[in-house]
C-alpha cells in the first residue's frame, strides 16, 4: 500500500495530465525507459488511455501510475514478494 502512494505522489509533482513516451524515464525517475513501455504497448500490456499528438505517442498521468503500481512489486530485506 505504501508504495501505491508513491507512485500516486507523482500526480501531483507532474506539472502536466500527460507524459510523452520519450518522457517516461525521466518520469518514472529512471526505472522503466521507453523502448520498454513500446514494447509493453505493442503486447497489449502498456497502460491504457495512449494518445497520439503528432508524431508523439503520450500516457494519462493516472493510467500511467496505474500501469507502474500494477507492475510493480514490494520486497522485504529477504526478496520475498508482498502484494501491494
């Protein structure tokens, strides 16, 4: 639960409701870069709510969290897995 509210607390540092796919490594402070979110996209298993302006491929902010709090995963000092 704790680790929702920090990606939750990105919502209200983003200066913008978008964030454009070559935005995302700098969003996600580095953990997820965008080759990989394409690649989740073109599985089907990126986050909902993609937008087209342009040539630029860009996320909602809230899907955006949604999709890393889904994929992520909260360890203990030992590497075991807890739900979050």
């Amino acid at each position: 639960m704790k680790q929702r509210n920090l990606f939750k607390s990105r919502l209200k540092c983003w200066p913008s409701s978008l964030v454009a796919r070559s935005g995302v490594g700098n969003f996600s402070g580095g953990l997820v870069s965008h080759k990989n979110l394409a690649d989740l996209d073109s599985l089907g298993r990126g986050p909902r709510g993609i937008i087209r302006v342009g040539r630029k491929i860009c996320y909602l902010v809230k899907e955006l969290i949604d999709c890393f709090s889904l994929r992520s995963e909260f360890l203990d000092d030992y590497g075991v897995c807890h739900e979050t």
